[in-house]
C-alpha cells in the first residue's frame, strides 16, 4: 500500500466514525433485547482475537440505520454480537445475523 493509499484509507476511517459519532448524537443505539436474543435457548460463540472477523452491519441509533464497519465478536446461530468505533468511544450491540455481511478485506 502506497503513502497515498494509506493516506485515502485514514481519511475514510475518519469520515467513518464521524458518521458514526454524528448519528450516535441523534439517537441511542439499539441492540436487541434478551427476548430475542433467546439466550437460555441458543449457544453463543464467543470468538478470541485470531478468529474475529471484520464486518459490515447495519445498526440503529433511534431510528436511524447506519451501515458500520465493525468485528464480530460473538454469535448465535440468529444474531451477531459486534464492536464499532466512533471518534471517541466504541459502540458495543447485537445485531440480527443477516444484518452482517463479511468485509471483503477480512
């Protein structure tokens, strides 16, 4: 990766997050409920490090949807369990599994 291709990819990692962090000011984030997530019912896979995978999901905060490039970092066999940034904090939130696809630089 060249210095310009490096320097492309920082400024769309800022404008990124600072989407994130603009919706975040307009709603809180939604994850879902234990209801749904069902957990006494379905196994989690809780993933370490090595095995997380980069991701693109869509989340709400309020009522707005934003697609985020995020990790999943754990699952059910029907929802994901990722991690996203902002500028200045690191949303947490399970999402519905067809919610999230893998990124294809993973």
């Amino acid at each position: 990766m060249g210095a310009s291709d490096r320097l492309k990819y920082a400024n769309d990692v800022r404008s990124a997050r600072a989407s994130v962090s603009a919706a975040a000011k307009r709603g809180p984030l939604q994850t879902l409920s234990d209801r749904e997530l069902a957990l006494r019912d379905h196994p989690v896979t809780v993933y370490p490090h090595a095995l997380q995978r980069r991701v693109r999901a869509w989340v709400r905060f309020g009522a707005e949807a934003v697609r985020v490039d995020a990790t999943i970092m754990r699952s059910t066999p029907l929802a994901a369990g990722i991690e996203f940034h902002g500028i200045d904090e690191t949303f947490r939130c399970w999402v519905w599994g067809n919610a999230v696809t893998v990124s294809e630089d993973a």
